[in-house]
C-alpha cells in the first residue's frame, strides 16, 4: 500500500515528468479534485483509472475513504487540478491521516505556481506564501496580521473573478507598494505584469493569478537620533563616510547634500 503525492502541470502539459507518468500508470486510483480535469490529463497521457473525487468540501469524509482502499493494499496518487496537491489544494488531510495509519506516503513533485511565479519575478531571497485569501475580512485580517511588517515578499494566489478584490484589499491594508502579477504561467500567453496597489490592475483578468507583493520597508533603529547622531552611528561601526552619507539619507528620505553637509560642518 502506498499514496502517491503527484505534482501535475500547471498549464503546459508537456511539462508532466516522467515519474509522473509512472505513478500514475501504475496506481489502483487516481484521487482528484475535478475529475473531469484529471480525465483530460490521463486520456492524454494514455492511462485509464478509476478517479476518486476528493475535493475541499468533502475532504474529511474522503480522506477516510481512501485510507481504508489504502490499508487494503491498494496504491493510490493524489493529484490536484495543477500543482502540487495540498499547497493551496486539497490533500492535508488526507497525508496526516494515511501517516497516521502506517501508510507508506512518497512525493512525486511538478510545477507549482509560486515558485514559478517567484522565479519570473526574479526573487531569490525568500518569500512568504500565503495561498488563496480567506472570504471573510476577519478572516483575511487573521491570515495576514503576522505578516505586514515582514521584510519578505508576500505571495498570494487569486481567481480572475477575486484579483481586482484582492488587490484592493491588500492596498487598504498594506498601503502602496510595488507587485507583480503572473498569469497563464507556462502557456502560450504567459505574462508578468509590473504594478503599485495604488495604481491596480486594470488589465481584464484571465487565468489563475500569482500576486507578489514586495516587503514592508524596514525603519532604522537610528531614525529616533538627531541627523548627526545617525551618521556617527555608522560611522562609529565602520561603514565609509561616502557608503553612511548614502544611507543616513535614503532611510531619512532627504537628499544626500544635506547629510553630507554634516560631514562639513564637523571637520
């Protein structure tokens, strides 16, 4: 017995690995969110299997059901409709109560939308994932309280139909900042569109979206000194009068002259 957790392309469906494949050629069941989606991937890749819908609403009461086909010695994979299974998908359940059983679980991994948004965008230094939004303002408050101050980009995934909303939502409470937008990610039409929350989005929403806001700015512990303080401070650290004149200015928002006229004034 064993449960297979299967990445699956997230548009282009050359890109399916060939464990992928494998997996899912040599399974009893196939469980899937959609089984009409996963029908069109299998027919593609010539397997026919029994599919087990295993969606949000039912998750507990699938779960259960595929762990007694997986006590029973059956061998199952798990799939979403594109991505990985269980990031921002169904699946979580249903992985803590096979472990629980003694099931042998194995990873198959694919293509998965924020990473791949993540690396279109050029960011290589971490990121938050915060995955599909909450309906409820509460609830979105909730999710995202931990994290408006944090340094690291924030990632979130949108429907067409939710962007606009989303979008808004994040400027109200993150105020404006700079984000990207991907879209159609490994299809034909794939896009990364630059903006502010301030300004929005004002292109027709279409497809699944990656939404990639840049962190919050982080205030410098020297910003309660006065002008000359702040500068000795760094100096006093080590930091190049040219490097802290450029510095001292950036975090106090004035220009450079006016610090550097410090440096002046005491010699």
């Amino acid at each position: 017995m064993a449960l297979y957790i299967v990445g699956t392309p997230i548009g282009n469906l050359k890109d399916v690995t060939e464990r992928a494949k494998e997996a899912l050629a040599s399974c009893d069941y196939v469980a899937c969110e959609d089984t009409r989606r996963t029908a069109i991937l299998l027919n593609a890749l010539g397997v026919k299997k029994p599919l087990i819908s295993y969606y949000k609403q039912k998750e507990r009461e699938g779960a259960e059901k595929i762990v007694a086909l997986l006590k029973d010695g059956k061998e199952v994979c798990l799939v979403s409709d594109a991505g990985m299974p269980v990031i921002s998908d169904p699946g979580a359940i249903l992985v803590k109560e096979a472990r629980a059983a003694g099931v042998k679980i194995e990873t198959v991994p694919g293509p998965t939308a924020v990473t791949t948004a993540a690396a279109f965008a050029g960011l290589s230094d971490g990121f938050v994932f915060l995955g599909f939004l909450p309906e409820k303002k509460a609830d979105k408050d909730k999710r995202l309280a931990p994290f408006v101050s944090s340094p690291l980009p924030l990632a979130f995934y949108a429907g067409p139909h939710d962007v606009q909303s989303v979008l808004s939502y994040l400027f109200k409470t993150l105020g404006d900042r700079k984000a990207y937008l991907a879209r159609e990610l490994t299809k034909l039409h794939e896009t990364l569109t630059e903006i502010t929350l301030a300004g929005g989005y004002d292109e027709e929403p279409r497809g699944e979206y990656v939404i990639l806001v840049e962190g919050a700015a982080q205030s410098s512990p020297y910003l309660s000194l006065s002008p000359e303080e702040h500068l000795k401070a760094y100096l006093d650290a080590g930091m190049d009068k040219k490097t802290a004149v450029k510095k001292v200015a950036a975090e106090r928002g004035v220009p450079k002259d006016d610090i550097y006229q410090l440096t002046v004034k005491s010699k």
